[in-house]
C-alpha cells in the first residue's frame, strides 16, 4: 500500500497553491514517503504558504518539512540538502520542479534578462540540485530523479522562446544523467506536461489569447486539440506520473521523457 515508505523525497517549486509541486509533494506522502518541500521565500506571505504545504503533506500521512530554497544560489541548495541529511538521513528522490515562464514570450522580445533567469532557474537550478543529491544517492544504493520539463520541451510552438529551449535542455540533462549514472542505481526520468490547472497554465491561457476572446474562450481552444476529452489536466494528474516514476513499478525505466498531456501533440 505504501510503495514508497522510508524514502525521502525533495519537491523543488512547491510552495505554490494550484501547482503541481505542491500536488505532488502531497502524493509522495499518501505513498509513504518524508517530504521536504522548498521553493523561494521573498516574504513572510511566502513563507506561511509554504509551511500549509508541509502540513498538507502531513496530514496526507508522511513526514515533511519546508525549507526555503533559491534554486539559482548554490549555496540554497547544498545547505536544503544537507539538513535533509541531517534530518532525515538521506534522499531517495528528487522532483526538480522548479521552473519560471518568464522566457515565454515572442522571440524578438526576449531581453538578455528573460534568456538569463530562463537558463538559471529551469537549467542550472536543476543541475545543481542534482550534483548536490548523487552522492548521496550513490552512498544509498541508488535513487529517482525526476525533472519536470514540458510538453515544450518535445517540441516547438510559437511565442515560447527561451522557455522552449531550456525545456529542450532539460530533456538532454536527463538523458545524460541517466546515461551516466545507471549503474549507480540512479534513475533520472523527465514528466513533459501539457496543459495543465496551474497558475502557469493562466498564464498560458493569457499568452494565447487572441483579440476580443475571454480567457474561457482562449482556455477551451487550447484544450480543443487535446485528444483525451479535449480538456486541461490536473495538477494530480501530473503528480501520479512522478509518483510512479519515483516508485518500483518503474524501477527498469531511466532516460525517459513522458509526456503528461493527453495525447496533445507538443508541436515542431
């Protein structure tokens, strides 16, 4: 019943309502698993939201913590991880979740900012995180990584710039870091969503959006050329795909990139 007790897991980007950070940190423990939850903490209001997630997680039945982390300071990142050791000792999974829509705009208006933010946070952030949990991992016998990409990262639409090629980036790490650490018992898998209930996904809604159309209107064209019943999916949704790549049911799966989008195609 508990495919994942005794594991600890760390959710990146989960201080957030609505999204799937959040979501998922909440399944993990409905499977068995310690959670520590982290994202970025500007204000006292950031902080409150993430302790809800944390007890959220609790009365889903596991342990869990929140730790404020900004994933481009690499300083964040080594001092969450080392607390989790401290705490817990260990970690068994990561769901590097964290990820910014700032790069999602039309290409001649993305500014040396938007390039530079986009590759810090969607990139490099989920690099760090993962050459700061390996060695422990490796220490553990093995463990699952999970990044969160996106259905861009599989393919190309217009107005998504920097966001689409750092998403593309972030498939090529994963395979990479499955490549290199399989035989360390390190899984390292990517969830590519589609259109999905999240803050993120109003912001789509708003990107899309064409001249005299409501955001209604712009949401359900969107969701018309999804396959499975033309509809937005769930933050859960994407949430039980990680669960399942983090468990032992997918434990002969690595270097994959699941789409998580109803059969959405992801474009060029």
């Amino acid at each position: 019943m508990f495919p994942l007790a005794k594991k600890i897991a760390i959710v990146t980007g989960a201080g957030k309502p609505r999204g799937i950070g959040q979501a998922t940190a909440i399944k993990l423990a409905a499977a068995g698993a310690t959670v520590v939850v982290t994202d970025l903490v500007k204000s006292e209001e950031d902080k409150e939201a993430l302790d809800r997630v944390a007890q959220a997680v609790r009365e889903a039945g596991g342990d869990a913590t929140g730790i404020a982390v900004d994933v481009t300071k690499r300083a964040d990142i080594h001092t969450c991880v080392a607390e989790t050791c401290q705490r817990y000792g260990g970690v068994d999974i990561l769901f590097n979740n964290a990820g910014t829509p700032v790069g999602a705009k039309p290409f001649l208006e993305l500014t040396d900012e938007h390039w530079d933010v986009s590759y810090r946070v969607n990139l490099k952030g989920m690099a760090d995180f993962c050459q700061a949990v390996i060695p422990i991992m490796k220490s553990r016998g093995g463990g699952a990584i999970i990044n969160n990409a996106s259905l861009a990262g599989l393919g190309a639409t217009p107005l998504l710039g920097a966001y689409t090629a750092t998403k593309f980036a972030v498939i090529g790490l994963t395979k990479s870091i499955a490549a290199e650490f399989g035989a360390d018992g390190i899984r390292c898998n990517a969830v590519c969503p589609g259109l999905i209930e999240t803050r993120m996904g109003d912001q789509e809604v708003e990107l899309f959006r064409e001249e005299g159309q409501s955001a209604e209107e712009s949401k359900e064209a969107l969701a018309k050329d999804v396959p499975l019943e033309s509809r937005w999916a769930q933050p859960e949704e994407v949430a039980d795909a990680v669960v399942y790549l983090a468990g032992p049911g997918a434990s002969y799966i690595t270097g994959v990139a699941l789409p998580v989008a109803g059969g959405l195609a992801p474009g060029l």
